[in-house]
C-alpha cells in the first residue's frame, strides 16, 4: 500500500493527475474491492462512488485516496450494499 503519493510538477496539479494517483493508491491496496471504486476530481476536491460491500471498505477507500497531493476534500458517495440475509 503506498502511504504517501509525492507528485513532482511546477504549479498546481491536474484534475486529471490526481484521478490518476487515486486510482493508482486504490489499486495497490491490499484490498482488490477497493479497485472498483470510480474516481472524479475537480479543482482538488475527489469524488468517490461506486458500491462496496462494507462501511469498513467504504472508510479505507476514503482513506488511502485522502493522501493523494493535490487533493483539498474527499467527498465519499460510495454506497453499502449489504449482502441479503438467506
């Protein structure tokens, strides 16, 4: 899992650049649900959505993409889809 994301550039970083080091943090957690999460960014603020199966994956999404430089908020839309009782 990466714990910090440095970014070298002159001047502010691109929307499209921080999707990018999101979806890369995602993808190399150790969590491959993780992975399914889509990533939107404007002007710092990331969006996050998609369904995960748990509150727990829901916050680590959250967490691990926080870290990204560039990104000012998280706003986390993901939504917990509790597998139906049998």
């Amino acid at each position: 899992m990466i714990s910090t994301v440095q970014w070298e550039r002159c001047g502010s970083i691109e929307s499209e650049d921080i999707v990018k080091l999101a979806q890369l943090c995602l993808k190399q957690s150790d969590y491959a649900l993780l992975q399914q999460v889509s990533v939107e960014c404007e002007r710092g603020v990331l969006f996050l959505r998609g369904s995960l199966p748990s509150y727990h994956h829901k916050q680590l999404a959250q967490e691990v993409v926080r870290r990204v430089d560039g990104v000012t908020q998280v706003i986390n839309q993901i939504e917990v889809s509790r597998p139906h009782p049998r």
